[in-house]
C-alpha cells in the first residue's frame, strides 16, 4: 500500500527571509500562501507556490547554501533563462541536448541552486 500521493512542500534553506520571499515572488512570480511567526524555531513560516495553484509548495526555511535538488518547470527555459539573466540572477548555460528538455540552473540570494526545466 502506497501511502504517499503527492510531494507537499519542499523546503528552500535561506539566511534572510524577507530577501527570500521577494526574490521567490517577485522575481520568481511565486505567490505568497502563508507568512506566519513561528519564534519557537526563530522565524516565519513562510510558504510560496505557483500562481497556478500547483500541487507543490516551497517554504523557506531559516539555513542556505545548496544544491536544492528542485527541479521547477518553465514552458519556455530559453525565456525564463534570459528574464533571470536579465535581472542579474546567477544562471548555468542555458541546456539542451536532443531528447532531453533544455534546462539550466540558477541560484537564489542566498547561494541555493535551483534547477528550471521546460515542461
């Protein structure tokens, strides 16, 4: 029996949450969801998904500096590549080999890597 149907929430690791919440929705065009204290673990329970109001959400938690894992799908890579360049966010090159998506990286203010992938 499979007890698990979806991923809920994945949590991004940053120093600064203030910072964190305006880049994942400003520059991201995340949605803030919840932005509540929460001083027993010395900060906010902040948590931002995608205007879509898709499955998975993102909380930005108080520690930084790695290699999320977290892969967020774009329609358009080359696009979202060039708006995050654009707005001088650290990105890889952009990806692209036949028969895989074109991808790259890129990383938040707080030195996490981040993955984007055309959907």
């Amino acid at each position: 029996m499979n007890h698990f149907t979806s991923v809920h929430t994945v949590g991004i690791p940053v120093t600064d949450q203030d910072r964190a919440l305006e880049f994942y929705t400003k520059t991201l065009g995340f949605a803030l969801v919840v932005d509540t204290p929460l001083p027993q673990l010395g900060g906010r329970w902040i948590v931002v998904a995608t205007p879509a109001g898709a499955d998975l959400a993102l909380t930005l938690a108080t520690e930084a500096g790695v290699d999320t894992g977290i892969r967020l799908g774009t329609p358009d890579a080359a696009a979202t590549h060039h708006h995050l360049t654009t707005n001088e966010v650290p990105t890889s090159d952009l990806l692209s080999w036949p028969g895989v998506p074109p991808m790259f990286t890129f990383q938040d203010p707080d030195n996490n890597t981040l993955y984007a992938v055309q959907t």
